[in-house]
C-alpha cells in the first residue's frame, strides 16, 4: 500500500512591528485572509494581483493553489 502524503516544507512566521503576522514560505511572504477554525487561507503579499495562496491546517502545509507571476 502507497502513502499519498505530500509534504511541504515548513513555513516559517514573522510577526511585523505592527503586530500582524505574515508567513514566509518558499521565498515568499503572505498575509491571511480567511479563518475557519484551524484553517487559514494565506493570499501572496508580494503583489495585490498574485494568485498565489497557500492552506494552511493549524501550523502545517496542506494545499496550494495557483502560480506566482512575479
């Protein structure tokens, strides 16, 4: 029987010197956007267009969806 897991490098979180915290993953930095619970929707702060974003579950990597352009 195969695993399916992919895993994801951890990300790594800053908190700003206004207090709001951003994740930075892969190179890149990103701010919330939607919580549900443990869930959290992180959007590409690089760029207002970027369609970047990146799932997560508590402090773990579970999906990403789309590319960035930038």
């Amino acid at each position: 029987m195969m695993n399916n897991t992919i895993t994801h490098p951890a990300p790594e979180y800053i908190l700003q010197m206004r207090g709001k915290r951003v994740m930075k993953y892969r190179g890149y930095t990103y701010y919330t956007t939607l919580k549900h619970g443990y869930k959290l929707c992180w959007k590409c702060s690089t760029q207002s267009n970027c369609k970047a974003i990146v799932y997560t579950l508590g402090n773990k990597i579970y999906g990403r969806k789309g590319q960035h352009e930038h």
